[in-house]
C-alpha cells in the first residue's frame, strides 16, 4: 500500500514593482508664475512710484523741484512747505487749516447721517411690506445709474430756491443719504433670517426696537463697509461743493486745493507746497482703510450669500 505525500507548493513572493522616481510637482508652470509675480510687482511700483514723488518732492524747494521734479532724494530736505500749510515760521501760508477744519466737520456729520439714515432705508425695503416698495426699489437702481455730475445745475437752482446755497446747510444735508448705502444694507438685511425677527416681536419688540436692537448690532460688517465709503466719498467730494458753495470760508480740502492748483493763491509752480497738501489730504483716508481692511473686505462680501 502507497501513501502519497502531499507536496506543499511553495509561493515565490511576487516582485517588487520598480520604485518611479517623484515627479515635481508645478515645475512646468513655475516660469509662468514667476512672470506673474514679476508682472504684479512692476504694476505695484508704476502705482507706488507717483506717491513717492510726491512724498519726496514735498520736502523740495521751489526752483529744486522745478529743475528735477522726477527726483526721489531731495538735495537739501526742508520743511518749507509744511511750514507754509500751517502758517509757522512767519511764512505767508495758505488757509489749509481752514480747509481741514471745513473737511472734517462736513464728513463726520455726512458720515453719521449715512449710516443712520442708510441702514434705516435699507431696512424698510429689506423687511417692510408697504404698496411700491419693489417701484421704489427700481427707481433707486436707477438712482445709482446717473451720473453726478448731470445733477450739478439742478442742485445748483434747489439750493438757491431754497434760499440755502452757500452755506453748510447745503454741503451737508444732500449728502446724509445715498442710492449706493441704501443698496448695500437692503442686501445685507435681506441675508438675515427672518426667525430671529419673528423672536423678537414674539418678545413684546416692535419694528423700531427690533431694527435698533436685534438686527442692526448683527450688520456689523455692513455697518463698517457703509463708514469707510460714507467716510472716503464725502472727504473726497468735489463737484457737490461746487454746486453748493462759493465763498472761501466753505472751502474744503477739494475745493481748496483746486483753486491753490489753479494758481487763486500764488504764482508761480509751487510744487512742494501743492504736493504737500495733497499728501496731508490723503492721509485720514489711506488710515481709515488700513486699519479697517479686514473688516470692509468682510463687510463686501456679506450679503453675497442668502441664508
């Protein structure tokens, strides 16, 4: 009798596959990027490069600036200009801070009233349901499409029918309420639920407490968008004043830099004291947004999304 013995079959461990060497990832498109990169920075120094003029010639003399006005190193630096702007030193000056004075108070009242009466707006056509709120809503849009300067005659005569041209009545008042403002806080109303509305009427809050209350601390980033435009658009203003004023103690930061360029105060180029002015003018603004910019950037983008 024979037994059979069972063969074992032996299992060759299979063959390792051959290891691929790693492919760099984005080394075709490199070059690309960097002739991106290269092109943003020539495009950030052609923006960059008039203000640095313009800083630098403000420390310049008068015939200095004249000769080399491209110049970024002033031979002999001196504050001249800055003295003249103040009126220091005995140096005949210019009435910048008269202008400043007149710029300040006109966009602090011009900015509060914006955004109070802005949101206010932006609320009623966002939540309240009253007959032609979508035909007011469309002639705000359309509001937005003209532009200012084809009202500058009209305002022109309703301010002096008014009996009100000429005066800081007529700076002011016009400008405490925007088409733009009013568009951003209906969009950014819109995008809050209704449930935490409804909460709060439930609660005993009317329509006023519940805006003032519960739905304007949430529009926050709205709110901080709707200051630093509010802010820049009247500090920046210049064909309103026109229309509205023409006496020189009206004169704002514009207005009175454009008469200063248009040589109303002095002969002569006077490039220092002008660009000196100029980069005065621009600072409170170049501020506001710098330290603001996270929150406008947050702000703009808000009422993108419906909830």
């Amino acid at each position: 009798m024979s037994t059979d013995t069972p063969t074992r079959a032996r299992t060759r461990p299979a063959a390792a596959a051959p290891r691929r060497r790693p492919v760099a990832r984005g080394t075709s498109g490199r070059p690309l990027r960097l002739a991106g990169y290269l092109l943003i920075t020539l495009g950030a120094l052609l923006y960059v490069f008039p203000f640095a003029v313009q800083v630098a010639t403000s420390f310049k003399t008068t015939p200095e600036a004249a000769a080399d006005p491209l110049s970024l190193i002033p031979g002999a630096a001196t504050l001249d200009a800055y003295r003249r702007l103040f009126g220091l030193g005995g140096v005949d000056g210019v009435p910048f801070l008269r202008w400043l004075g007149n710029s300040v108070v006109v966009t602090l009242l011009v900015t509060a009233g914006r955004v109070l009466f802005d949101s206010a707006a932006g609320y009623a056509l966002a939540r309240l349901d009253f007959r032609g709120r979508s035909l007011l809503f469309a002639a705000l849009l359309s509001v937005m499409a003209v532009p200012g300067v084809v009202l500058l005659i009209p305002k022109f005569l309703v301010f002096n029918t008014l009996g009100i041209f000429d005066s800081y009545l007529a700076m002011i008042v016009p400008l405490m309420a925007d088409a733009a403002g009013i568009f951003i806080m209906k969009q950014f109303f819109t995008s809050i639920p209704r449930e935490i509305e409804d909460a709060a009427r439930i609660d005993g809050a009317g329509v006023v407490r519940t805006f003032w209350s519960v739905v304007l601390p949430m529009a926050r980033p709205a709110l901080i968008t709707l200051t630093i435009l509010s802010f820049q658009g009247s500090w920046n203003e210049f064909t309103h004043f026109l229309a509205a004023t023409q006496s020189p103690e009206y004169e704002t930061l514009t207005t009175g830099l454009a008469r200063f360029v248009a040589g109303g105060l002095g002969q002569g180029t006077q490039y220092p004291l002008k660009l000196a002015a100029a980069l005065l003018s621009t600072i409170p603004v170049a501020l506001l947004f710098l330290f603001f910019q996270r929150h406008f950037i947050r702000g703009a983008n808000a009422g993108a999304v419906k909830q």
